[in-house]
C-alpha cells in the first residue's frame, strides 16, 4: 500500500515537473520568436570604416521591412547573412549566430526545405562546432539542390571537421567546377595544406586573394591565411609582407594584428607581441588572442599575468559552455580549446577530459586526435599518445608544429628513427615555430642524434 501511494506521488510529482519543463521550453520557444535583435557598437577602428557605415544602414532598412511584414522571409534571410558577417567582422559570435538563427528558424518554421535558410543553419551549426550536425543539415540541402557552390563549400568544412576527407576533396572539386572564385580556392589550399602540399596551397591562396577584392573581409583574411603558409615554410619575409598589406588595407584587421605579434615572437621582441595581442584583443571577441597572451607573459617572465590571464581563459569559456547547454541556438562546443587552456595551467586532468569529450564527438579528424596525443604527452602516458598522434599524421600532414609534437611523442616512445625523421622534416626550412615546442623539439634531436 504504502509502495503504491509513494508511486502515486511521484507519477504525480513526474507529471508536475514534465508540466513545467514544456510550459518552460514554450515560453522560451515564444521569447525566442519575439526577439528582435539589433547590431552592437563596433569597437575602435573597426567603427570607423565605410563598411560599418553600410552594414549600419543594410540593418536598418531590413529591420523596417520587418517592422512593415513580419512574414517576410527575404528580410529574414538578409538579416541572418548581415549578422553571419558581424560575426566573423567582429569575433562575437555568441551574440551574433543567435540572432541568424533567430532570422533562420523563423523562415524554417514558414518552409522547412527553404534552400537558403537551410544552408545558412548549416554553416551556423558548424560556427557553434556542432559539426555532425551542419554536416547533416548541408547534407539534405544538396538533396534539394546539388549545384550550388556556396552549399559545396559548407560541405568542404563539415566533411574535414569530421575528419572525411576524401569527401571534403570531392565536394571542393563539385564547388571548383561550379564557381572557381575566392572561396573554392581558400578552401583547396587548405585541402593542399593538410595533405602535404605547401607549394601548391600557397600557390591556390594567390588565386583566392586575386579573385578578392582589396579590403574586403574574406580577401584579407586569405591574405592572412598565406601569410601563415609562408610562416609554416620559413619564408618570414614574405609573410610580414603579407601582413602588412593587410592591415594597410584593412585597418584594425586583427588576425593581421596576430600574424604580426608571432613574427615578433620569432624575433623575441616580447614587448611588440604583447602591443599586437592587446590591439587584437581589445577589438574583438575572441579567446584565442588571450591565449596567445597567456604563453608571451610566460615567456617574458611575466608570470603573474600569464596566470591571471589563464584563468580568465578558461573562466569566460566555460561560462559560454554552460550558456550553450541552456540554449542549443548559442551551442558553442569549446573544448579542444578548452583542452588546449586547462594544459597551460597544467591541469591534465581537466584536459583530458575535455580532449576526450572533443575525441567522442570527432574520432576521425586529424587535429582531435594531435590534440588528444599532446594532452597524453604532457601527461606522460606516451603510450597512449602513440596511436593518436600516428591518426593525426595520416593525411600526410607537414604542419611544423603537428611534426614537432610527433617527433616528441616517438621519441618518449622510444622509437627514435620515427622521432628523428618528424624532427627533420619540422625543421626543414627553418619555419617559425612557438618558442617552447621549438627547444623542446631541438633538445629531444640532440638526445637522439648524440
């Protein structure tokens, strides 16, 4: 009897809740429908540039048209590509990929196989990281419309961030043959890049850069990305050239700014670094200039900062992990960065599990698994390391820091003709490689070259 009543009671106690968790999401679902989001204040000199001018007025004119018909889907589509670029332009992506989505489900929730609305949830899904689910989505949208270049691009991302790359290099050649523009070459060097080939990604970013027009986001930002090829080759004459012309074409362009603060560092002009990472990171959001912060204090003995840095690091990304987990238009994935923060205040533990959380949801992509072998290195379970590190050279990468990390973890290892020849190939071309991997690197050589 009594086991009876204490069921009772809790059937009873179940369906309150249950009552109150759907009027809850309802009520959310309704907040999230009414919201009408506007753009915030750009900072600094990215509020002084005639584009911010322009996206200002663009905003204005689409909200009004939504203001007059709230049914209008062009206007909503138009305001979630205007917020998807406010995104890249100014690093707050939180705030700026929940108000596309916004814009995106609301025409969704009008027709649900709308291409574009599709494809733009695509591609934001793969801004929050949540990878196997833009790759889906992009997935049912080439079924609606399989020559649309743009769509072949998200495809290129969602396949490489889930480590299908031969997938990835078929989608780029059906978005090459489509429209060979600024995009499909960016996102060929890349693919040239990650199996080996540096002369042929250099020479396919030139394409990408030339198919631009100066100034532009997209255009600079490829300028950047073939600074840091040259930078992965040696060449760092060129790429301070690279980045110089960006900046001067795009004032206040921050990933220019860091580009800069590395070739500084090559330099061991710590001061320098620390102005460029403090320029970025005063212009946009953005966790990674932080990061950077984090290893330049250290490295010019300014420990304090470099902890007080760290800690705000990992601070502000676990608040951002746990605003995801309440709100899935929000849902940044953040721990292979999270990895990465918790190894520079050498805690493993922390690492691993976020390294390990990274690995379940991406088992296949060769950057999860360096990350997961490095976290092992730095744990001292090179044994462990061994089969993830192996996993992450298997597109026969030549990335300096990625051969660095292999020659370390076969050299712990034991097998010292596999660490001699990734420490060889690392160090061909005298490519500008982080300080502390570096000795590390050229410490280990000496051991098994002596």
């Amino acid at each position: 009897m009594k086991k009876n009543t204490l069921y009772a009671a809790l059937l009873i106690l179940f369906v309150g809740a249950a009552g109150f968790v759907i009027t809850k999401s309802r009520g959310d679902e309704r907040k999230r429908k009414a919201a009408v989001y506007q753009l915030l204040d750009r900072k600094g000199l990215l509020s002084e540039t005639n584009e911010w001018a322009t996206t200002q007025k663009n905003a204005s004119k689409l909200l009004a048209a939504l203001k007059t018909n709230s049914g209008d889907t062009k206007s909503m589509i138009g305001l979630a590509n205007l917020f998807i670029l406010e995104a890249r332009a100014t690093g707050n992506y939180q705030y700026y990929d929940k108000a596309a989505m916004k814009y995106v489900n609301d025409v969704l929730a009008k027709d649900p196989n709308h291409f574009e609305a599709l494809t733009l949830k695509s591609l934001l899904y793969l801004s929050q990281h949540h990878f196997a689910d833009g790759l889906a989505m992009a997935e049912g949208a080439e079924k609606i419309n399989p020559y649309n270049a743009f769509l072949y691009g998200i495809l290129v991302d969602g396949h490489v961030e889930m480590g299908n790359y031969d997938s990835a290099v078929s989608s780029a050649e059906k978005m090459m043959s489509i429209r060979p523009d600024l995009r499909s070459f960016a996102r060929a060097s890349y693919l040239r890049e990650i199996h080996g080939d540096y002369p042929g990604a250099i020479e396919a970013m030139k394409l990408a850069i030339d198919a631009g027009l100066p100034g532009d986001e997209a255009t600079e930002w490829s300028r950047v990305q073939l600074g840091h090829l040259y930078e992965n080759t040696g060449d760092l004459k060129n790429a301070e050239m690279n980045y110089s012309v960006a900046l001067g074409e795009r004032p206040g362009f921050v990933h220019a700014m860091a580009g800069m603060a590395r070739l500084a560092l090559a330099a061991k002009d710590y001061n320098k670094a620390i102005s460029f990472y403090q320029q970025a990171d005063s212009l946009v959001n953005d966790f990674s200039f932080k990061e950077e912060l984090v290893d330049v204090y250290q490295l010019a003995g300014q420990k304090d900062k470099a902890a007080a840095m760290a800690k705000i690091v990992i601070d502000e990304m676990n608040i951002n992990a746990v605003a995801s987990a309440s709100d899935e238009s929000i849902g940044h994935y953040a721990d292979r960065e999270l990895a990465y923060a918790y190894l520079k205040v050498s805690d493993y533990d922390k690492a691993l599990q976020h390294a390990l959380a990274e690995y379940n949801r991406r088992p296949k992509n060769i950057e999860v698994n360096e990350t997961l072998a490095w976290v092992y290195y730095q744990k001292g379970d090179f044994a462990k390391a061994l089969p993830y590190i192996r996993a992450a050279l298997k597109t026969n990468s030549k990335n300096p820091v990625l051969l660095c990390r292999a020659g370390l973890v076969y050299e712990k290892a034991g097998d010292k003709a596999k660490a001699r020849e990734y420490l060889t190939e690392a160090f061909k071309n005298h490519p500008n490689i982080p300080e502390s991997l570096k000795q590390s690197s050229e410490d280990a050589f000496k051991k098994i070259s002596g």
